[in-house]
C-alpha cells in the first residue's frame, strides 16, 4: 500500500523502538522480524531471556538485533519501581508496584514512558483493557487533553486515492461535548500523520439545525469548542454524512460551510455509530480498515484485536512508530 510506503520512509533509519509484551505469539514474531529485516524498527521483548531467545530460534528468526528485558531480572527494576509509585501519586505501595511491574503491558508501558523505548503494541493476546489501563495511569494524555480515543483510517482504491479518519470507533461509549471535542482534534492530527489535508465534519442525524435533541446540542457545543481552541482546523458541524460527503447534498443542507462535501475526516457522536459506520464501510464499501489508532496520549500505545493477524501487527507498528517521531 502507497500509505504504508509513505509511512515507511518516514520512519527508517530512525532507530526507533518498539515494545512487544506478547514475544512469544507467533503473530508478534513474524511482525517484529520483518519489521527488523525491513529496518523500521528495533524490536523490544519482554520476558525471560532464555524462554524468548529460544522461541526466536526455534523459529528461525535471529535474535541478534533483538532487545529483551525480563521484568524478573532487570538492572533497571528499582528505579522502574519508584518512578512508577511517583506517577500513581500514592496510589501504589511499594510491595503493589513490584508486583503490577511484573505485567508485561505495565513493564512494557513504563519501558516507554521512561524513554527506553519509543512506543508499544500489544493486545494479540490480551484485552483493550489490559492495554489500555497501564497507558492512561503511566503515559497518561498530552497537555490540554483529557481523553483517549480510537480511530481508523479507512482506505480503498487504487494507489491508496481514497483515505479518510473516523473516530471515536474505539474507546469513548458516549463522550460529552468537551471530550468529542478532544477527539475531533487529535484526529485531525492523525489524519495529518497519513498526509491527508484534515477536514473535519463532526456528524449528527441533522444538519445546521434541521433537527433537534440533546444528541445535536452536543455535537454543536463540540464544534463551537474545537472552533473557539482550534481556529487552526477546518471543521464544521452538525452535518449528516450526506451532507459532509456529497458536494450536491452539501449545496442544498450547508451551502456556507467551507467542509460539507469534502469531508474526509469523520467524528462520530458516540461510539455506537462509530462502530457500525466503519463495519459498514469495511464490509459493504470493501474499505480496509487499519486501527484502531489510539489518540491523544503522551507517547503511542496501540491496541490489537486478539483476531489480528501478522500483516495486521506488522502495520500496527508502523504506524505508532510513525507517532513516536518527534516533529
């Protein structure tokens, strides 16, 4: 995929790390192996040396290039131990945080937030929440954020010609005014990553006031936030799809707006049509779906569906490689 190339450049010869707490599933190997031969990025495992060193050989893959850190015998444990009690604020004891530290999603986590590796990926094997959770308590949201999200670029066509963002497809069930907001501008930012020029449509079932609710209220009120913080971003909104897609529709619902009819970036007003817009898509547009891409957070995390596959991992961690790059 030209996307993927795209990104790619980006991110070779960067040296940029990558941490994978599930080394020994056989999808994670594949992935950090050709990510290794294609020089993107360093793989880092989490476990015991020997068992993840084994398991590579066994597999024929080479674990010269490979960083592995056991959270059992690791130079680096005590003071993961204390900077993990001083950003849980009292919230840990030192006996709790010894033993949360031994998770590989927390280990792997804090191998981030404390600059030893870039970014991470992991839930082939475990939940969105055991994902998620060490991320919003370690790595927490970037200054003026206060929500995490999730978005998929959806892409069909030849030549990648057609690439949009949807979100909040992923993490928020029925986010308020402010945190819609939040999403609207950290997508922006992800369309960006993609080269995609954002235009953001922040979608209801009305348009400009042709219909009302406290569902339509919040999507205005999101607008006029993102609008008042972020003169910056082209957005409009309340807009129908029809509306944010279609230029004869957006002619005849929101002549004035300067986004409807060429919308490309899509917000959803919760998660429950977020979900089912890109299914839709995916499986009736024949779009590819890639995600979903966690937004917001101080540095990536980014969470697979325990269906994934090994292309699936591989392009996963391309693209939080990509978000680790310092602009």
């Amino acid at each position: 995929m030209e996307l993927f190339e795209s990104l790619k450049q980006k991110i070779g010869g960067k040296g940029l790390r990558i941490v994978f707490p599930e080394g020994t599933d056989a999808r994670i190997l594949g992935a950090a192996n050709r990510l290794y031969a294609d020089k993107l990025v360093t793989p880092v495992f989490i476990g015991n040396i020997k068992e993840v060193t084994a398991t590579l050989t066994s597999r024929g893959i080479n674990p010269e290039g490979f960083q592995i850190y056991d959270p059992m015998n690791c130079d680096r444990f005590e003071q993961m131990v204390e900077l993990f009690i001083e950003r849980r604020k009292g919230k840990a004891t030192e006996a709790q945080a010894r033993e949360i530290l031994k998770d590989p999603n927390y280990f792997g986590t804090m191998l981030v937030y404390m600059g030893i590796a870039d970014g991470m990926v992991s839930g082939a094997i475990h939940s969105t929440a055991d994902t998620v959770r060490p991320a919003l308590q370690i790595i927490k949201t970037k200054p003026g954020v206060k929500s995490v999200s999730g978005a998929f670029i959806m892409v069909r066509g030849r030549d990648d010609n057609e690439k949009y963002i949807f979100g909040d497809c992923a993490i928020n069930i029925k986010p308020d005014a402010p945190t819609l907001a939040d999403i609207a501008v950290a997508s922006a930012e992800t369309a960006a990553l993609f080269d995609i020029d954002p235009k953001v449509a922040m979608l209801s079932f009305s348009t400009k006031g042709s219909g009302k609710s406290e569902d339509v209220e919040k999507v205005v009120e999101a607008t006029k936030l993102v609008k008042e913080n972020h003169p910056e971003i082209e957005l409009d909104g309340e807009l129908q799809f029809d509306a944010a897609f279609v230029p004869a529709v957006a002619r005849q619902k929101a002549p004035e707006s300067s986004v409807a009819g060429k919308a490309n970036v899509f917000i959803f007003p919760d998660i429950q049509s977020g979900n089912i817009g890109y299914k839709i898509a995916q499986r009736l547009g024949n779009f590819e779906a890639i995600g979903p891409i966690l937004q917001g957070l101080n540095a990536p995390v980014s969470d697979l569906s325990r269906g994934c596959n090994e292309e699936d991992v591989y392009k996963l961690a391309i693209i939080t490689a990509a978000q680790a790059l310092k602009d």
